[in-house]
C-alpha cells in the first residue's frame, strides 16, 4: 500500500503559473510582505514534507485501530497525539493567523493548500486541527476581552484543540430546533444543561485542553434560531478543575475511524457568553466560508489521494491486451493502457485539477475580502466566496465519494479489500457530503439565499468578472468557459423571469443548478490551466467525459421553471 | 433500525398485471403446469415469510461480527448455519430445478424473485447458496455419469454448498493468466496445485460438505484461456477424508462480512475433470447469464432495502419548514415533504421497479430460452438474455451503490454511523460492481461481443420486438420509450457505418453505449408499469430525473464515432 504524497510544485503551478496569485497578494498592505513566490514555495515545500512523513503513516491504523472509548475518556490512535503536538508546535495551524494572535501572517491560501494535503494524507487526524481556525476566529471576533485574553492564542496556535458543539438528537439541518439551555449564574457565567451529538474530537488525548463552542437556550429566549446564543465551556478551567462536560459515547462509523464522533453531555457546566444573546448562529455563521472551504478541499484531496492508489495501481497491474500495439514480451498489457481506465483517472484529474483552481482562488479572495484597502473590491471578493465556495463544498465532495469509488473500480476485487487502501478512502470521504451542511443545503443555499435572494445581481457580477477574464482567449477551452458561463446566465435570467421561486420545482432542482454553476466554473478554470500549459490529458477528460452534463442539468433547471 | 420487508404483491403485480408472465410460462409443456397465478403467489408468500422471519434478522450481527477466522476454520455469524440448514431442507434452492434432480419444477423467475428478496435481506448470507445453482448446472450439464450421481443431487438441493475457484492473485479479470495446474493421478483423477483468492464460500459451517469448482492447467495446456480446464475438488471424499484445500486466510472487506472471501490453497488435491480439456472457461460461462442475473437482482434488493429506510426515516424525522402548506401543530415539517429528498426518493424507485420488470422478464426468457418446442422462440429468448444481462447487471448495482447513498444521505449524520443500517447497504452493495465480471466487462461484452459481433442483428431483433409491443400505445411513456429506443437504434446505425470497430474511442464509451441500452430498455418498461397502473411517483420521477441522461449519453457516444 503506498501513501498519499503531496506535490508541492503542482500546487506552485496553480498559484503561480495558472491563478497570479503573487501578483493579488501583494496589493493587499497586510499581506504584501508575505507574499514572495519564493517564501511561499518554501513554505509548501516543509508542508509536504511534514504531511508525508509524519501524518500519511498514521492514516492505515488510524483506520484500523481507530479512536477507543473507555469510561468517559478517549484514546486516539497510536502515534496521533506525538504528531498532533509537532504539529501545532511547529506553528502550522497559526501559518495564517495575525502575528499579533501567535501567528506568521502568511496567506490563507497556504493555510489551504496545507489542510488539502493533510486531508489526503490522513481525513481522520486532521478533522482535529480542522475545527482551529473557525474557532479562533470566532472568539476573536465575538468573544469579550477577558475570553480573548484567556483563549485566542491558545486556540490560535492549537495548544488547545476546539469543537463546535451544535447538532442534537432532534436538530441536524435545523439548528433552530436546539434545546440546550444555558442558565445565568451569579458569577456572571452560564450554566449549560443538555446533549449534543456528532461533536467531532469532543474527547481525546491530542491536547491539554479543549474548547467546546457550544449553541443553547437563554431561559427567556424566543424559539426558533433567533433563541440561540453562543457560550464557550472548556474542558479544563484555569485553576485545573475539570468543567460538567462528559462524553457519554463515540459513535460506530462507516469510515473517519481516527477522529471521534461524540455525543457531548453538559450537565450544568458553567461557561461564557460568545457575542450577544441571540445572536448564536452568526456568531457561528462567521467561521462557515472557510470552514466549507476546508471541506471543499478535503474533497479535492481525497480524491488526489484516491487517483494516487489507483494511478499508480494501473501502471503495474496488467490484464489483458489493450487496444493499439502489443508488447509481446508480456502476456498482458498494464490495465492503464486500456481506454475504460485511463479515462476513469484523466476524468479525476480534470476534477482535481480545476478544484484546486476554483479553490485555491477563493482563498485568495478570501484574504482579498478582509485586507484589501478598496471597499468596491471587498465586497466583490466577499460575493466570490459566499458564491463559489457552496458549490465548491457540495460537487467536490460529491466528486471525492464518487471518483474514490472510480478508482477502487480500477483495483477490482483488490480495492473491495483493505489492502491496498483504497476503500478508506470511500468510507472516509463519504461524510464530507453531510457535514457542515449537507450538499442538499449547500444547494438550496446557493440558489435561494445567494442568488435569488439578491436577483441575482451578485452572480451576474461574477459572471461578468470571468467574461472579461476569457476575453481574448481563442482556445478551444476558451470557447467552451464562455458558453459554460452563458448557461448560467441564461438560467439567471430565466429565474428572474420565472417568478416561481417559491415552487416546488425549484426546490427539486437547487442541485441541478448548483452543478451547473459548478460545471461552468470548472470550464473557465480549465481555460486558465490551458492557458498556463497545464500537463496531463485533464483538458480532454473534461470536455470529453465531464462537460456534457452541463447541457443535461441546464435542461433539468430549464424544464422545472416551465413546468 | 428497521429490518428489509419483502413484499409478495408487489411482485406479483409486476409478474402478472405488468408482464402476464403467467401466460408465457403456460406455454412452455415443461412449466405449464406450474405457471397457475395463484400457485407462484402461494410460494411468493411463504419466500417473503421464509426471507422476513429468518434471514432479515440476522443481516446486522452478520456485519457487526462476520466470518471469523482459525487455523484454517469459518466460523459463521450467530444463527447464519440454522438458517441455512432450515433454507435447504425447506426446498428453497431446488425451487427452479426439474424434479428428476431433487427439484420443485417451478419456474426460474420465481427463483429468481426469492434471491432479489435474499439479498435485500442479507446480502452477505445469501452468497453462499447463490452459488448453487450456477454449480448444480455445470455438473449437469459438464459432469460425467459418475461426477453427476455423486455431486448434482447434493449440490442442486444445496444440502452441499459450491464454489467457483477462478481468480488468481494475478488473473483478475483476465483468467487466461491463471497458472493453477492439474497433474493426472493413476487412478484417473487430477492433482491440483496452487492458489485461489477471492472465493466466496471456500469454507465456512454452514454445509456438511463444499464442492470447489476449479479452472486449472493440465502439464501439456496453451498458454491464455484455451489451455483452462474445470475441475471438481470437494472438501471431504466419500469416505469422510479431507482434501488438500486448505484456506489460509479471509480477507479483511469493505463490507459483505458476512461471507468469508477466502484464500484457497491446493496442496496437490485429488479432483475429477469437468467436461472437456480446455474446455473450462465454456464450462464456466454456462452459468454466466444465470450468475449475472442474480447479481442484477441484488443491485434491485439492495436498493429497495435502502429505498425502504430511508423512506420510513423521511417520514418520521422532521426537519425545517418544506414549501406549501404548514402544519402548525409541529415545529417543522417531515423532510419527505422537502423536494429534494422527495426526489430522491421516488428516483429509487424509478430504478427499482424498471429494474424488476426488466429482471422478471428475463428470468421468464431463460425458461424460454430452454423450454419453449420452438427454436426460433428459444434462439430469440436467448438474444434478450444475452443482450439484457450484462446491461441489468452492471446498470442496477452501479444504481445500488450510488442509490444506496442517496439514501443514506436522506439520515444526513444519522446515515454515515451505524444505527440504522444505512451504511452497511452502502459498503455491501459495492461489491456487486465489481464480482460476476466487474461493470466495466460487462460494457465491453455488451458492446464487442453481443452487439458489434454479429453487426447488430441480435440488438435489431430486440428492439423491434419491443416497438411491436409498444404498438397502439398511446401515453406519454409510451412515446417515450419508442424515442428511447430509436435512439439505442440510432446508436446501432452509426456503429454499423462507422467501422471504427476497433478504435480506442469505442472502448471508451462502451460504458456509455451500456447506460443508453440501459434507459432505452428502463423507458420501454415504464411504458409497461404505466399501462399496468403502477403505484405511485416512480413514472415521473424517471421522466424528470433519470430519462435526460440518455440523451446525454447517446451524445457522447456520437461523439466518440465522429472523432
């Protein structure tokens, strides 16, 4: 079984060759400094090199052995927690922060890129640092001095691990259902009474303390989400007493056996106030751009990870001759030659590749829509990513389950068996179409509170934004991102014109359009990767094998606001 | 959790209201008296008693604890040996078989009905008496007078479970690899000598007894597949001495852990020849129509097991307000009135009840393929089998794969941990894209060897056959499908004037020629269900969602002869 290993240059090639990266980032003042290629090159280079060897080998028994309940406490999988504490020691998960938080200042990019890798190498261990920069940025943004004083950098540098603690049994999709309670004592802390679920990292021995950022009920709050408040309970508080918080149970998965699914018990625990009374789920909504984004990225390395086992499988195995000449040394010829499976690995690549364009821009833009000194263009940036990164979330996901299972297809019998690795990977990915938010939310998301909730206008805007991008280019992929981005438009108009948007059709079709948009944008980002000579046959496998569900899905939406 | 539920009106509505299978059945002297409607509903009924009462329960404990491993022992899971034992003395595997073998005379589909059921149930039990029919044929029709009065009763009855010994660790898909080899023993019988991997069954303490079907190589073989041989190897003699097959192991698997997949070693084992030297691999594709067709069927039970969850989650677990009418007694609404998730839903059963129609018909083409008095009836049932089989087998599990989680994604997080059961369907039903000939054989086989071989013909005579039968039909579906079919013909059409027989572009596509047979055949049997009356939102959810895929399909496959 070989391990995931990161390319460092390839990701060079989509920053630099393919998006300009640099050349955005360095107009940003607070970025300016920390945005040399150079620097940046280095820094992927010890991130791969941290990624390959220390977390990649401990993704098969993090599997196997996986994350061990025992009388309220958890045990993580051998080798875990030594890595976890080089991990945050070496400063990775503050790479992005502000200096004035514990961090280096580098670009959020990075930041994803790293956590790409990280995912690929190894999903289970890294859904433990994945929850960090939310949760810093959370305190940071709404929790009071004294919070800050206690937690930011703790958090920040991931000295101390952190959960968001918002599902319980009756309220998944719907938060507002929660019924937690949080009731005020008289030291001006909360006492927080009730059970939530599927609280990832809930309980381990990776850090020294972790932090629950938890959503519940002040005693006169009004139902529904507008009665929800944000409270911060840790495990341990400063004076080493430990807080009413109990993990009751982790949870039998179909895969992510590394990371513990908790089910949370508060019995009276005492915390702090987050922000304002009532004002929980923004508080929460704060972090959750570059929380999908993460899972967007975990989507795209997973299935790197995936094409990886499978490229590499397929230049090996050989069974039975392929079309085109014979090597008659051999009784058969590698299965890689046989058109099926070159087009299953090509067809991932063109995901991969265009995933890594669509997402590494938005992280851009991200630090576009926070730093940059222009008002015009923070606000453009931030409609790029509340745009881009619920379609980047559901379809690459959707894309990491189903082209994992392509490429254990490539292994036949040998994929359905633990052996080669292959089917972790289809166990693992499959829940980053549920979590923070399931793709079904990601596309009613998209179509009813980004675009029509606005008329569209936003959309337009971007859409515009890549015409101009495409103008001049007399490529063949060129072309195709022009009517990949006429076919949304055109779904635009029609929905401005449809009137329908309360029907039912358009709540059976917000997929559709999501992987139109999807499907659109991905056109235009291999325009750029044409343009920069990107290597491969990704090119071919998108307008070949992926492009022809646009017109299929523009039809679907087509249909549903005439029907 | 809910365990899987047959339902024995709903196919006998597909049986006699969609297919008047009876009044075929009637026409065949060997069947005729067995084809009484209200006899096949009597043994419907006691299957679905038989597969809910026995099997259904023990499909968990059969993940949870499997097959176990020791010193060359299976263990079974709990109950897994008493249900089988009470299986076969009860008659079930003889259901189909002529009487002079120990067999009910009945005809196949109903067989066929009951393994659909058995899979949905518990798949992984259920692979050890699938075998059975597919061996107790290829002694039949293989073994010598000797072989046959040891073995055929025995085997047809299932009082002793089979084995096909094909795969080596390096001929997968490619059996003209296998080097296994057969030395002649004086006393007429064979030495075996090497190793079988992935053999399902290979040992276990379900049966007193295991035959082991095995292709190996007599010392003077060609080399490829037309130096194979079959032979039979049992795991006790006569005389109660063991054989030199010995099982060094069980794979660890995604799923189907209820049946051991073994590694099989042949220490110079004595076993009879079956059939002709270098006649194994036809003495094998004997049971090839009848293997793949049960594999079809378990696509169709996996998915209705799954479809039967998750609508009764739907229904129960309430989440958000849905569009329309709201029901202000509760503080949301049951998430099958959102449109997504009612989609999705009745999407399954588009699939599931095509998948039976189209299965059901085929079972009743084998019998009359083999009993009808009229040569040109039984050379054309032939065709559709042949045609057929491969489509539904690789169309209906990749459905059962992508269905199966579809439907787990309805549970959202509820889904991905073990609970309700959703997961295990997903990990099981895997397996069946890949066994029996994985789904990328059977698109090459559909295309090279039953379509373009004999230019067309077979695929012609289908479907107009079909077109007669849509004659006079006047409804919507009706139409539909006489265009799905024209588009299927269109595609034959330009394979024939193409003469790109062999061009690495027609290996690609072969994939999606199969999906374009597929949802022409799935129209022609939604124009039946309709006709018929069928129940429920299956037709428009197959015009809504699943029918534009042909169009899209037959789009590439265009492409694919213009490049």
């Amino acid at each position: 079984m070989n391990a995931y290993r990161p390319h460092a240059a390839d990701a060079a090639f989509i920053l630099f060759d393919v998006l300009q990266a640099h050349d955005t980032l360095a107009q940003l003042p607070a970025l300016a400094d920390n945005a040399d290629p150079n620097l940046m090159r280095q820094v992927l280079d010890e991130a791969g090199k941290f990624v390959g060897q220390v977390v990649a080998p401990l993704n098969r028994p993090g599997d196997e052995i996986g994350a061990q309940y025992e009388n309220g406490a958890v045990t993580m999988p051998p080798g875990f927690r030594d890595a976890y504490q080089a991990f945050w020691r070496a400063g990775w998960p503050a790479l992005s922060h502000a200096p004035e938080h514990g961090g280096q200042g580098l670009p959020t990019v990075l930041e994803m890129v790293l956590y790409e890798w990280l995912s690929a190498a190894n999903h289970g261990w890294t859904m433990a640092p994945g929850l960090l920069h939310g949760a810093s940025e959370c305190i940071r943004q709404h929790g009071g001095p004294e919070l800050r004083a206690r937690y930011l950098e703790k958090v920040a540098t991931g000295e101390w691990l952190a959960t968001m603690c918002l599902t319980e049994p009756h309220a998944g999709s719907d938060l507002g259902l929660a019924r937690t309670k949080a009731v005020p004592l008289p030291d001006g802390r909360y006492a927080l009474s009730g059970t939530k679920i599927f609280i990832s990292g809930g309980e381990h021995d990776l850090s020294d303390n972790i932090v629950h950022l938890v959503l519940a009920r002040l005693p006169d709050a009004v139902p529904g989400p507008k009665g929800l408040s944000l409270f911060l309970v840790p495990k341990f508080y400063d004076d080493g007493r430990r807080s009413a918080v109990v993990c009751e149970r982790i949870e039998e998965k179909m895969g992510l056996h590394g990371s513990p699914t908790c089910v949370m018990r508060f019995d009276e625990a005492a915390g702090w106030l987050v922000g304002e009374p009532g004002k929980g789920l923004n508080a929460m909504f704060v972090m959750m751009n570059a929380a999908r984004l993460h899972v967007a990225l975990q989507g795209v390395g997973l299935l790197d990870a995936a094409w990886q086992k499978a490229d590499a499988y397929a230049r090996e195995r050989r069974q039975m001759r392929a079309p085109g000449p014979r090597d008659a040394s051999q009784p058969a010829d590698p299965i890689i030659r046989h058109p099926a499976v070159q087009r299953l690995l090509d067809t991932q690549r063109a995901w991969i590749d265009a995933g890594r364009v669509l997402a590494y821009r938005t992280a851009v833009e991200l630090d576009v829509a926070r730093h940059d000194p222009d008002p015009a263009r923070r606000r453009q940036a931030g409609h790029w990513c509340a745009l881009v990164t619920p379609v980047l979330k559901a379809a690459w996901t959707d894309q990491a389950f189903q082209g994992a299972s392509d490429c254990l297809q490539v292994f036949g019998g040998h994929g359905y068996v633990r052996e080669w690795g292959i089917e972790q990977i289809v166990r693992d990915s499959r829940v980053a179409m549920i979590y923070e938010g399931t793709n079904e939310i990601q596309a009613q998301d998209l179509l009813f509170r980004k675009v029509l909730a606005d008329e569209g206008r936003a959309l337009s805007g971007l859409l515009e934004g890549l015409e101009a991008d495409l103008e001049g280019d007399a490529s063949a992929a060129g072309a195709r991102a022009r009517t990949g981005l006429a076919k949304l438009s055109d779904l635009l108009d029609a929905l401005r014109t449809s009137g329908a948007t309360a029907s039912e059709n358009l709540h059976a079709v917000a997929g559709d359009f999501l992987r139109v948009a999807a499907l659109a944008l991905m056109s235009w980002a291999w325009a750029r990767l044409v343009r920069a000579d990107a290597p491969g046959n990704g090119a071919t496998a998108f307008e070949r094998w992926v492009w022809p569900e646009l017109s299929m899905r523009h039809g679907m939406v087509r249909q549903a606001l005439i029907a």
